[in-house]
C-alpha cells in the first residue's frame, strides 16, 4: 500500500473520531445544565475548551465561555481547525483523495454527511442548543464505523483505520479524565452534589453510564469512574482497550508474533499496554492521577509520531 493512502485512512478515522467525541461532550454538557442550578453555570464551560486543546485560540475570538460561545467555537468556526464542521471536512478531504480504496457505501456515508452538517443554519442551531446537531453527528460516526466494517476488506487499509480511531479515542478519554479531575481538585467549592453531577457527565461523554451501573452500584466515585475509563480491558472506550486496538492493528500489518516487536510504534505500543495491564487504580492514585495521564498522553503522541515514520514519511531521494 501506497504511504500516501495508509496517510490518508489513518487522518480519516481520527477525523470521524474527533468529531464524535467533540459532539459527545458538547451534548452531553448542554443536557446536565439544564438539569442543574445556574450558580455551575459559566464554570463548566472552560474545561471542553481544554480538551479539544484550543482554549487559547478561543480566547482570542471570545471574551466568556458560555454555551452559546463554546458551542459555536466547537461545532461551526471555520477557523478553528478542529470544530465538528473542520474534523468533518477534513475526513471528507481524505476520503476523496482515496475513493477507489473506499466502497461506495462508505464514500457516500461520509459525503452525505459533509452536506448534512453544512446545511445547518448556525443562528437557529445556536438559540435551539447543540442537541439536533450533535445526534447527527454521533450517528453519523456509528454509521460510518459500521458501514467501514461491513464493506471494507479487513486488509491492511483497514487496519490504519483502526488504529487511526482507536488511537484518537485513547487521547480524548485521557483529556476528558484529566481536565475533569483536575477542574473539580483545584475547585473544591464544587465538591458533593456537584462533584457526582459532573462525574455522571464523564461517564454519559463516553457512553460508560449504564456500564458503570451495573457495575458498580453505590454512588459515583472519581476512582471508580477513572478505573472504568482507564484500566478497563472490555470497555469500547477505554484507554487500555483502545490501546489494545492499536497494538492488534500495528501487529497485523508487521506480522509480529506476540512478545515481539518489529518498529518503534510497536514498542511504545506495547510498554503502555504492559503498563495499563498491570497497574492498579489504587497505585495511580496514590503516583497523581495527573501525572500518569499526563504521560499516557505523551506516549500516545509518541506512538502516533512513530507510525508515521514507519509507514507515512518518504525517504528523500539522493
């Protein structure tokens, strides 16, 4: 396979995910608030700006992180490069470069799409709430997942696929634990009633409520909540599981046998997995939850620094 189309399959899938995960948070954060006092109000906007990792670039267009702003900045600014309407344009872009590796099914899945999301009136969303965009967004992501595993050849093309998503969604889960725990450590009035309101939010971001509650059945823990998202090993949108994910593909493509490693991606792949495997949510409490989260991020930049040296870049010629 060509690096230039491996490139293009891998940005794809992060893209989708991207935008997923973004439309998640924003929905679910506009649903609790209205469940909730108006004295959280303002303060809970700030951290989705610091997980989608354009706070300072919100800060020059906007003086106040409300719904409206935020809204506005991470579903429909065109100059912000990943707002849902950016991720989704982008995964478009990538598409189309590539339409003869993709099914037919599946380039019309992500055009359509494209022009559904672009025929929204901004001003009307913006006074209605992010709710009607953001479902078709998230369905339209659990489309093209499963349209792509359906009619796709599960050969090496599909493998950059799922690495490419499955590597986002680790990033994204790290961020939301991160941000969210910090936010509520270094603003201990939020503490009690407000502290189980905006955990139950991490778990509803991710899709984990239901799954938390049949697991676990007293009240919402942060330490049960980061065991969940972190440490899980059958949980879709977990960190270990997702790390999974990208050692199964990286291995795929190589060939290598399990205990083994034939690149740098596979490498780093496999000392996070080891370590997500073994550790206990007790130890990485008592370490900082900060900074063991703070280094799953780096390793993830690392590992997705590593596969595009491996598979992406072009050697330049003598």
């Amino acid at each position: 396979m060509l690096s230039r189309i491996a490139d293009s399959l891998f940005w794809l899938s992060r893209y989708m995910e991207r935008a997923e995960d973004t439309a998640r948070i924003l929905d679910v954060n506009y649903h609790m608030l209205l469940e909730e006092s108006d004295r959280f109000y303002r303060l809970r906007w700030d951290p989705l700006l610091v997980m989608a990792g354009e706070e300072a670039r919100f800060r020059t267009l906007y003086d106040e992180a409300n719904a409206h702003t935020v809204f506005e900045f991470l579903a429909f600014r065109q100059d912000n490069p990943n707002s849902i309407l950016q991720c989704i344009a982008k995964a478009r872009e990538n598409a189309r470069t590539i339409r003869d590796r993709l099914s037919r099914e599946m380039w019309e899945d992500i055009n359509g799409l494209y022009h559904a999301v672009n025929e929204f009136d901004t001003r009307r969303e913006l006074a209605a709430g992010p709710h009607r965009f953001c479902d078709l967004v998230k369905f339209g992501a659990h489309r093209f997942h499963g349209v792509t595993d359906a009619t796709v050849p599960h050969d090496e093309g599909w493998q950059f696929l799922r690495i490419g998503c499955h590597l986002e969604r680790a990033e994204m889960t790290a961020r939301l634990v991160d941000v969210q725990y910090q936010y509520l450590f270094e603003n201990p009035q939020l503490a009690g009633q407000a502290d189980n309101h905006q955990w139950m939010a991490v778990l509803k971001s991710v899709g984990a409520y239901e799954a938390y509650r049949r697991k676990y059945y007293a009240q919402i823990e942060p330490q049960h909540v980061a065991d969940m998202l972190i440490l899980h090993p059958l949980h879709p949108r977990s960190i270990r599981f997702s790390i999974t994910e990208v050692q199964s593909g990286l291995r795929a493509l190589s060939n290598t046998l399990p205990g083994s490693y034939s690149n740098e991606a596979e490498r780093q792949t496999g000392k996070v997995l080891e370590a997500l495997r073994y550790d206990r949510i007790e130890e990485i409490f008592q370490r900082g939850l900060h900074a063991y989260l703070s280094d799953l991020l780096g390793s993830s930049l690392c590992i997705g620094e590593q596969i595009a040296r491996t598979y992406f870049y072009y050697k330049a010629s003598a």
